[in-house]
C-alpha cells in the first residue's frame, strides 16, 4: 500500500517538473517540446483552447492503446501523471524564468527531461509520446530518450514547415535533445546487469525471482575454504528492476552473497520492457 502511494507521489512530481518546463521556460517563448504536449502547444498558440486541455484530450487514445501493449499498472501510474499534469499546467502561471530563448530551452529541457524520467523510473510515464516509445523500445532494444527524440523531431520539423519560423523550431529542437538526454541519465532500463546470488535458501529464493519473469539459472558450489554445498542463483536483469531483485534478495535471505555486474550484451531471449 505505502509503495503504491509512493509510487502515485512520484507521478505527481514528474508531473510538476513537467508543468514547470513547459509554463516557466517553453511556453512563454512559444517553443515547443514533442509529441502531444507539442501538438497541444501548437494547436492552443493558434486556438482559444488551453493547453491542458488539449493535453489531456490527445492522451487519451494513446492511455487506452497503452492499457493493451504495456499492461494495466504503467497505464494507472501513466493515467495520474496526466490527471496531475493537465491540473497543474493550470496552476502553474506562465511566466519567462529565463529572457535568452536559448537558455529557456536548455532548461525547460532539463525540467522535462527530469519529470518523464522519473515517471519512467516510478514504472509509469508521463503520457504521450513516451507510451509509443515504451511500445517500441519493449520490442527494440533502444534507449527510451533515443526514440523519443526521434519521434519528436518529427513534431518540431512539422510545426517549423508550418510556422515558418526556425529559429524557434530549432530552440526547440535544443531543448528536446537536452529533455531526451536527461530522460536516459534517470530511465536506465535498457542497462542489463547480471546478478549471481550465493544462498541457503534455494527454493523460497526462486520462486520469487521468477515471478519477475525473468531467467534463472541454478548452478552447485561449494566454499573453498568451508567446503560447505550451497546453490548459486545466477539471472540478468535490467538496472531498472535492480531495486525490486534486491527487495526479493533480502526477504527471502538476508545474509546470501550477491555479486552484481554490468553486462555488456546478451544474446538469445531476453524478454525486454
């Protein structure tokens, strides 16, 4: 219960350093991030209808697609990072933190670089483009910020053609590069780490870590010095689901030996996220 309150916490905060990104840096220089948020900049600079509501609105197809592809507690988690986002792009007042555009798009950048990665790190998103990229990159081992950018750029490039100003379609281009960037230093699930797990407690151990849906490994060893047989539990996981393996790890046997490394590639199936 206290880690899903918690979880639904860090939602909102994603949230408010989105909202502030865009109603403290983007908005008041009429530059535009991607996706949907960038459609509902673009439409509400040329519309009497505000941004939050069209921020909402565009979601929500993409919310009930996501419910099927990425499963019921990425959408809830996703779904309160919209709710928190739609209402807090009306409290937070638009107004210029920053007079250079160019500094305005570094750092609403970072803001919403800082407020989807978290989401992400919670196990939800932000909304948006960051569902389709979730789909892709569950498919495709891509890092999440590279297919967003991706994506985005193709928002920016379309409302550039349109506008026919470029010197904003290229600010924004900044701060989409900076906000994908930040979303990879804080989204680390395309990071593989092996895991291999000394323990006493072979079978209470394994049949929780395979409820992680991922591959285990039984090996025997025995202690060199001590001479003592005991089961070795090796598995490769994501540095993004690292936290959940350790909370397994130490319920089921606090005082096994864990060694944790980086993995450089894995070949064969390896279910992605």
């Amino acid at each position: 219960m206290y880690k899903k309150l918690w979880n639904y916490a860090v939602m909102v905060l994603g949230a408010a350093f989105i909202a502030a990104g865009f109603n403290l840096f983007l908005v008041p220089h009429r530059l535009l991030s991607g996706g949907v948020s960038g459609l509902s900049m673009l439409v509400s600079y040329f519309t009497p209808l505000s941004i939050s509501l069209l921020y909402l609105l565009f979601n929500i197809p993409l919310l009930v697609a996501g419910w099927f592809q990425l499963g019921r507690r990425f959408i809830l988690l996703s779904i309160v990072s919209v709710g928190a986002a739609t209402w807090l792009l009306e409290l937070i007042p638009e107004r210029a933190i920053a007079s250079d555009m160019l500094l305005a798009s570094v750092f609403g950048g970072v803001l919403v670089g800082i407020g989807s990665g978290i989401s992400f790190r919670a196990g939800g998103s932000s909304g948006g483009f960051d569902i389709i990229g979730s789909i892709i990159s569950r498919y495709r081992d891509f890092p999440v910020g590279n297919v967003l950018v991706a994506l985005n750029a193709l928002v920016i490039l379309a409302a550039g053609y349109l506008s026919g100003n470029w010197n904003i379609t290229l600010a924004s281009m900044v701060s989409l590069y900076v906000s994908g960037k930040t979303v990879d230093l804080i989204h680390i699930s395309h990071i593989k780490v092996t895991v291999f797990i000394v323990t006493n407690k072979t079978e209470d151990m394994l049949q929780r870590l395979l409820s992680l849906q991922r591959g285990v490994t039984k090996i025997k060893t025995e202690g060199a010095y001590s001479h003592v047989e005991k089961d070795m539990l090796m598995t490769v996981t994501t540095r993004y689901e690292l936290a959940e393996l350790k909370r397994i790890i130490k319920q089921s046997d606090p005082s096994a030996f864990v060694n944790i490394v980086e993995t450089v590639g894995v070949m064969g199936a390896f279910r992605k996220r």
